[in-house]
C-alpha cells in the first residue's frame, strides 16, 4: 500500500467507520505511531475531513519531495469533519416497587447493616438509604407503625398480713348467744338472730312451759 493511500484509508477509518486508532493501525498493520503522528499532523495543519488524497499528502508531509507532473498548488481543505456521536449514558435501572419493599423491610431488622445488603444485591448502599427514607415518609408504601414505648415500672415491696391466731377466731362479746335446755337436749344459738328465728323459740317455750 504507497504512502498516499493508506493516509486516506486512516482517516476514512476514522471518521466514516468511527473506528480508533488502535483499531486502525491494526486493521491497516501500521504502527500505532504512525497512525498518531498522522492524526497530530493533520489536528496542526487544519486538514478536515473528506479530502482528497493528493491534498492530504502535500498537507501533512510538506517537506517530501514532489514530481513536477504533480506539482500544483496545494489546496485547503473546507470541508469540515464529521463529529462523532456523542455516546448515551446508560439508563438508570428502574427497580420493581415490590424489590424496593423488600429490601427496605429486610434492612430494618435488628443486626442487619443496610450497606452490606446493598453490596449483595448488587445496588449503592445510598439508595437503599434513599428508598429507606422515602418508605419513613410513607412515599415508597405504607409506612412502619411507630415502635412501643416501654413504661418505666417500680417494685415497691409490701409486708405480708399477720398470721391469723386462735384469738382472732373467737367471736366478738357482742354477738348475740341464745342457749336453750330442753327435755331431749341443750340448744346453743350464736350470731344474728332473725325475728322468724325468735317467733320460733318462743313458740317452742310456750310450749315447753306448759
């Protein structure tokens, strides 16, 4: 391949295939060096691209001899060069609300660290804490109840009632005590005595006395 046609091969490469120029100086077998001493001539000179080939040679390598059947003013190139697309930023990954949840819920156990649950599912630890904070603000789903709060509580030690002793079971003096000796018996009557109680005892005096 002579010198001129490999100069409009790489910047065809270049700026047609949008190849680099690693790319280029293998696919054309040249140095890398060459290919990028080809390029910071062209960037001085102010060649754009397309041009034509003799135009491209006479710019870059002015000092190289010329045969007089070519010799001709060289010619500037107006043409400017084709700007490469710009490249696209990746879209940011739109997570299900039900993974959301998941994590939020499962990163507000006791002992779990929410930055390690991040690294194993393959998210920045950052939004997990964003969508832990939206999820408090009940804009990620239903938000957490509040927690219990626990009372403060005081045992106060309180002394046992005393022993209840034989004394204690005797009936008082004012209770009343009725004792009736009968033919067949001694009757005993303790306690509160009904008037039906007394109609009958003194039924049965009456009778007793006649």
């Amino acid at each position: 391949m002579s010198e001129r046609a490999w100069l409009i091969e790489v910047f065809r490469l270049h700026y047609q295939e949008q190849l680099s120029q690693n790319r280029i100086a293998k696919q054309l077998g040249l140095p890398r060096s060459t290919v990028n001493s080809c390029f910071q001539r062209a960037t001085r000179a102010g060649v754009r691209w397309p041009v034509n080939e003799l135009t491209l040679e006479r710019t870059l390598y002015p000092g190289k001899k010329r045969s007089r059947s070519s010799a001709s003013p060289p010619l500037q190139a107006s043409i400017t060069a084709v700007p490469s697309k710009p490249k696209r930023r990746g879209r940011r990954p739109n997570f299900p609300q039900a993974f959301k949840l998941a994590l939020v819920k499962q990163s507000m156990q006791p002992g779990v660290s929410t930055a390690r649950l991040a690294r194993e599912h393959g998210i920045n630890d950052n939004l997990l804490f964003n969508w832990r904070n939206l999820y408090k603000q009940g804009r990620l789903g239903p938000p957490l109840p509040a927690e219990p709060c626990l009372l403060p509580v005081e045992l106060e030690d309180v002394p046992s009632p005393p022993p209840i002793t034989e004394a204690d079971k005797t009936p008082p003096s004012d209770v009343a005590e009725c004792e009736l000796v009968l033919p067949g018996g001694t009757l005993r009557l303790r306690g509160a005595l009904s008037p039906a109680l007394l109609s009958m005892l003194i039924r049965e005096l009456k009778g007793a006395c006649r």
